[in-house]
C-alpha cells in the first residue's frame, strides 16, 4: 500500500457527502439534521461520545478513532461544547458543533479516511508527506461537511441569496443553520460573478497550502492576481492570527494593494477579508468589491 498521498484514488468527497444523505435524513428538511444521522450509522460501527477525556483543552474540537475491525469512534470536546447536542443553546456554537459533526462523519465515509491501514502509514512521524497529507485531509473533511450541511441540489440561483459575498453567506447561513466557515467554503465553489478567493495556510510555517477561486475573480484580470507565492499581507487579520490574535475574523481594506500589490482597477475598490482558525490551518476568504462601470465587462 502506497505511502505517498499522489498515488491514492481521487475520490470526489462531496459524493460521499451526498451518498450518506441519500442512505439517511435526505435533503427534504432544511436545515439538514446531521444529528439525527447518526442514529442510522450506529450499525455501522460508527458511534458518537461527548467526553472530556480525551481532549487537553478547548484548541480541539473533535476527534475520530479508527480501529482495526473497522469500528469508528467520534468523540466531541465536552470541554467546549458541553455534554450533549441538547445543551448546546448558543447560535453560533450550535452551527460550530453541526459543522464539527459533519467535519467529523467525513473522516468516518470518505474512504482512504476511513481506512485504518491508510491512516497509520500516510500519518506515521517517519512519512515526508504525512503532515501534506493532514492538511489535504482536514480541507476534504471539511468540503464534505459543507456538503453535508448545505447540499447543492438544495441551494437553487445562488442571485437569490443577495448581491455580493457577504451578504450570500449570511443568508444561506441563516437559512441551512451553518457556521461562517462552512457556508463560505460553499459559496465560493458556487459563485462566478463575485470576485472572491478562499486561501488555505499553513498556521505555523505561513505557507499556502492551496487555493480557490470564483470565475469572476480569475476574469477580473488588472493586478487582481493570486499564487503560491503571493505575500500575506502584513496588516491583515491572517497576519494576526499567525501571531496567535484571534481577537477579529473580519476586515475591510479600502486599499486593495496591500493583499495585491499589482492591483490598478477602480479607485474606488475594496476588499473584505474574513479568516478562521480551524485546526493547523487557517482559511482565509478574500472578496474584492469593485462597482464601476467597466468591472462589469471583464
């Protein structure tokens, strides 16, 4: 069996997503209740378990264990959340935990996730590629989790939700019960006419691990430009949370040059900046709003 993670079948993950809403609750109600699925995995072997035992402190929010015989066990963070789904009263921590569930009920269907054999050679300390392979790992369960939760037959014209990122991403987060993060991740695989672009980092070393873009923001052409060698910019809140300050998640800049230093568009642009913490990562969401005349043909 392979070691290196380039070799492993691709596997479209929001598939895998789809099939266990399919084979569970459906996507007839809305919001999904990921809850409810797992009592129609238990006989699968997948189990649920709200514990503090296993967690040091609140910096992890859940865990999947694998065992040989093919049992998988969630346990979610009792220090953070509390001791069940039902305690949770709080909005916001309550589409954290659904997002957490889904998150995790990805590493227990996307398959290479849930292969134990897999998962001890692509994670073990001696693999070059095992901490590439962990990134790529988290970024597929969370892609599955925002599936998951906001599954795109459901969504329908994503124009209905509102006229620029912001403004799309509370909507759909109000109407699908999903956090920020989630409901980005979504809302920037969908959109084609907002410039917008999710970035992946790496929180300790600072570097790009991957990145996506709206169609828009690809057009838009004029300095707006991103790769793996593009700088953070040292005032963002990006820049802050590799510093350990998680104080802010957004920002609006009315200088696009200081995260895209070749920009020459309209004067008048901004861009709005939104980053999360979410476990060795940090997602950053970038959207540059530009209402001029001329935007409008590129």
């Amino acid at each position: 069996m392979t070691t290196n993670p380039y070799f492993l079948p691709h596997v479209d993950v929001s598939n895998c997503a789809i099939k266990l809403l399919s084979d569970t609750v459906g996507t007839e109600i809305i919001p999904i209740n990921v809850f409810e699925i797992l009592e129609y995995i238990e006989e699968l072997g997948i189990t649920c378990k709200f514990t503090d035992e296993k967690f040091v402190d609140n910096s992890e929010y859940a865990i999947t264990e694998l065992s040989k015989d093919g049992q998988r066990r969630i346990y979610i963070n009792s220090k953070f959340y509390g001791s069940s789904f039902q305690d949770i009263t709080d909005t916001t921590k309550r589409r954290h935990c659904r997002f957490t569930l889904a998150h995790e009920l990805g590493h227990c269907f996307i398959p290479a996730h849930a292969d134990y054999l897999t998962q001890q050679l692509m994670l073990d300390k001696s693999n070059i590629h095992s901490k590439k392979y962990l990134f790529t790992k988290e970024y597929e369960a969370n892609t599955f989790a925002s599936e998951l939760l906001i599954p795109s037959s459901t969504i329908g014209k994503i124009e209905q939700y509102g006229s620029d990122f912001k403004q799309i991403v509370e909507n759909i987060s109000k109407k699908y019960d999903t956090s920020f993060t989630a409901t980005a991740l979504k809302v920037v695989k969908l959109l084609k006419d907002i410039n917008c672009i999710c970035i992946q980092f790496d929180a300790d070393t600072k570097q790009i691990i991957q990145f996506k873009y709206s169609d828009s923001f690809r057009d838009y052409k004029r300095g707006l430009f991103f790769d793996r060698n593009s700088q953070i910019y040292s005032g963002s809140i990006t820049n802050l949370l590799m510093r350990g300050d998680d104080r802010f998640c957004y920002q609006r800049y009315d200088d696009p040059k200081g995260w895209f230093p070749k920009f020459y568009g309209n004067d008048n642009a901004y861009i709005n900046e939104w980053a999360f913490k979410v476990g060795p990562s940090i997602i950053t969401f970038l959207e540059l709003v530009d209402t001029s005349e001329y935007s409008l043909y590129f």
